[in-house]
C-alpha cells in the first residue's frame, strides 16, 4: 500500500496516513490552524486508549510556554527551556515531571573543510572545548546534574553506557596548543599560519533550540 510503486511512495502519503498501527488513528489534518486531530482506533488489537481524542498544534518552541499558561494546550515538552520551567511552574494545577530521555548536544565537525582537513587541528579543537562548562550552562536552572557524554550511542541513563571519549574527552587547552603548533599554527591574538591564512571555524546552531545561542557565544 505505501510501497507498491513509485507514485504510492512519493505521494502516498501526502496529506493523509493510510495505514496505523497504534492506539490512535488520523481523523482530521487542518492545514489553516495547523493541526492534527487522532481518534481511538476501534481496531487497536491492544488495550484501548484512555483519550477519545488528541489534537496535535504546530507551534514555535517559544510560543509554546504562553499558550501552556493560557490553557490553549494541555501538554508541552519543556525539554532544556529553564524559561519555559519556570513559567510552567507557575501555571495553577500544572504538574511537572522529569525523566531521562535519549536526548544529547554534540558538535559534528566538517572535516572536509580546509582547516580542519588536518586531524590535529580537529584534535585541538575537540580538547579547547570545556563540554562540562557547556553542560552547566545549558541545564543551568533546570535541577539536573550536568555530565557530559561520552558515547555515541546511548545517554547516561540507559543500561549499557559507558565513556568512551578516552583522553579526548577531557578539557586540555594546553595540550590543544601544543597540537596547533604541530599543525603550523601560529598564536598571534588569533591562530594564523606562515601564510597568512588565519584560524577561524564556521559554528552553526539551530535557532529552534532553547540556549544554543548562548552555546555559539
């Protein structure tokens, strides 16, 4: 059904799911006020929904702390938004509840760029990176204790963690100098080579992300 042909795959789900295997199923998708209506699926083989009904709204992450506090919606992912905690936190009757989840911050390095072709510049940079300090800054607030990661595969809070982050896990400035040098790098104010060329990388952050703009300062 969604994968007979190339047209059921490209379009087959366009506008509508035609097929579910859930509690729920699509009753109603509104384009204009951007959301989506689910209804108990009589056909669900498993216990039955305790809802009758769940509408899902499209909605700005910043929006959504002031449509919590106004009841236009009943339910929101505060996620690492110490702003939206404590305004939630201030809604009568709210109830909050926290839980581990298989979330992570992590910066992906282009190594095809010109200045970081070099696997000792990308070792510097990884070792000029304090992550505790960007552990405390982004959970800063929010009554979780900061640790960073080291593993790519599973968070902290699931069985089967374990660091693996080795001696580049840890802060070492120095030791990040130490590589630049090595490379041809030259510190003058801003690292710059023999030629001229200076060191400066490229930090994107998404925008939709509470706290990544404090992240990129």
């Amino acid at each position: 059904m969604t994968t007979s042909d190339p047209a059921a795959f490209n379009t087959g789900w366009v506008g509508r799911v035609p097929v579910t295997a859930g509690p729920f199923r699509p009753r109603a998708i509104d384009q204009t006020a951007k959301t989506v209506t689910v209804v108990r699926d009589p056909a669900w083989w498993g216990r039955p929904a305790k809802l009758d009904r769940i509408v899902y709204r499209a909605m700005d992450p910043s929006a959504m702390p002031g449509a919590f506090a106004n009841g236009e919606v009943d339910l929101m992912d505060i996620g690492v938004d110490a702003g939206a905690l404590r305004r939630a936190k201030r809604v009568p009757g709210a109830e909050i509840r926290r839980a581990g989840g298989p979330d992570w911050r992590h910066f992906t390095f282009n190594a095809a760029a010109p200045f970081l072709a070099d696997p000792r510049v990308r070792r510097a940079v990884m070792l000029a990176i304090d992550r505790r300090a960007v552990a405390r800054s982004d959970l800063a607030d929010l009554g979780w204790a900061p640790q960073p990661l080291g593993n790519h595969f599973y968070v902290n809070t699931q069985e089967g963690y374990q660091d693996n982050s080795g001696a580049l896990g840890s802060y070492d400035p120095e030791r990040a100098r130490r590589l630049l040098d090595e490379a041809g790098w030259v510190p003058d104010g801003k690292y710059r080579r023999k030629d001229g060329r200076t060191l400066a990388l490229r930090f994107v952050v998404p925008s939709s992300v509470p706290g990544s703009k404090q992240e990129g300062s």
